[in-house]
C-alpha cells in the first residue's frame, strides 16, 4: 500500500510545514549556500530551488514506477490526482501558496498526472499487442 502512495505528496507537505511555521519574512528567499564561480559571481542556492529541485527528483521516481506494470498503478494515480486536486486548490485558495515556488510545484504535479495516465495506457497497449498473435495486421 506504501508503494501507492505518490511521492508529489512529499514536496507540498515540505512547502505547507515551512510555510506556515514561518511567518513574516519569505522563507524561500534564504539562500542556502553561495559558491563562487570562475567569472567572479557567487552563485547561490536559496530554499525554494532546492524544494523545486526536491520536486523534480519525486516526479522522476513517480515516472519510474509508472513504467513498471503493478496492480498498485490504478491506486497510485488515483492518490495522484488527488493530490493535484490539493495543490490546485492550495495555490487558489491559500495566501501562503500564491506564489511561483508553489505553482512550479502544482505544475511537477499535473506532470505526475499526465505522465502517469499515458505510460500506463502505452504499457497496456504494448502487452496486448504482444499478447495477440492471431492478428494478420502485425
């Protein structure tokens, strides 16, 4: 059952339990870590890329189980509509979640949707047209 449950989850409540334990100041404009670079600037990483980051690499796990053929797929984007059902409604409803870091966020997630939906469909397709030999078309 643990393996249904989509990992797009772990970023929203990364985002809503820094959100919303944090007032006052943007707790996303933080940098995190400066490194100087070759042509004299410093590039710095501040909390909001690392989240979107932290969210790409959940999207790339998500793409990877759905490529896998399981009896949990059906649940699993069931769970994952669900929860861009959430981070719809978050980034509408919620002043905490008006703001880019959140919709790149819901984004990954309608990603995780989509994706999800059509790998599963192409995988179905694939193993009935292997599985059907009587069909002169092949």
């Amino acid at each position: 059952m643990i393996y249904s449950i989509p990992l797009t989850v772990l970023p929203l409540i990364v985002f809503n339990a820094v959100g919303y334990s944090i007032s006052g100041a943007d707790p996303w404009a933080i940098v995190l870590v400066g490194i100087p670079m070759m042509s004299g600037v410093t590039w710095e990483l501040n909390y909001a890329e690392l989240l979107i980051i932290f969210g790409i690499f959940m999207l790339f796990f998500e793409v990877m189980k759905a490529a896998r053929a399981s009896s949990h797929n059906i649940t699993n984007h069931v769970l994952s509509t669900i929860v861009l059902i959430v981070y719809v409604v978050e980034f509408v409803v919620a002043p905490v979640a008006a703001n880019s870091v959140f919709l790149i966020l819901t984004l990954i997630a309608l990603f995780d949707v989509v994706a999800g939906f059509s790998i599963t469909i192409r995988t179905a397709t694939r193993d009935v047209a292997i599985g059907n030999h009587n069909d002169p078309t092949l």
